[in-house]
C-alpha cells in the first residue's frame, strides 16, 4: 500500500529544512517490518508544496509503526512541525496489476 500525505512549508521556512528532518525520520521509520521505501517530491510550479509517499507491504504494518513510534521519531517529527503543514491524503492499495510499456515507461525502446 502507499500512504501520501502533502505538505506545503510555511513563509519563512525552506523544502530544505523539511527535506532534512523526512530524511532523518524515514531512515528510522523504513526500518520498521514492512516498511518498503519513501519518495519526497516537489510540486511544479510551488517550491513550498512537497508530496511524499511512503511504500508499505500492508496497511496493518503502516498502522503498527505508526502506533509504535519510537522517542526519537516523534522529536524529529515534532521538530518539524512549527514550519510546515501536513495533509493527509490517505492510504492506497497497490493495484492488482499494473499494463506498463515494453520498455517500462522510459521512452526508450528495449530490442
């Protein structure tokens, strides 16, 4: 499952400083079992609006980290809070399949 959430970075504040923190806490969230992987992307046009999607095997894995934050998540966590707010966009299901182009979408093409 992908769990995506938006955040947009307050006046005064950069993607930077919250890039920082993601990056610190999902290195200690994606050792959590079934944790499988974290994106962080900026929106075109908006450098104060990210969108970051965080991979998981099951909902029930996301559910149980997210119940279980260890000390140090919640600080940095905590820590970003002030210059930034976050909207939850929600779980998604992976699809039971997925149609790519031969060459997986990339344009180029594989003989």
């Amino acid at each position: 499952m992908k769990y995506i959430f938006e955040v947009t970075i307050k006046p005064g504040h950069t993607a930077e400083q919250y890039a920082d923190a993601w990056v610190r806490a999902s290195e200690l969230i994606q050792q959590a079992p079934g944790a499988m992987g974290t994106e962080l992307h900026r929106k075109i046009g908006e450098p104060d609006k990210l969108i970051a999607i965080a991979r998981w095997q099951s909902k029930a894995h996301r559910d149980a980290m997210e119940n279980n934050h260890s000390p140090e998540i919640e600080k940095i966590i905590k820590s970003a809070a002030p210059f930034v707010e976050i909207h939850s966009l929600g779980g998604y299901e992976e699809p039971e399949w997925v149609v790519l182009p031969p060459d997986g979408g990339s344009g180029n093409q594989v003989s």
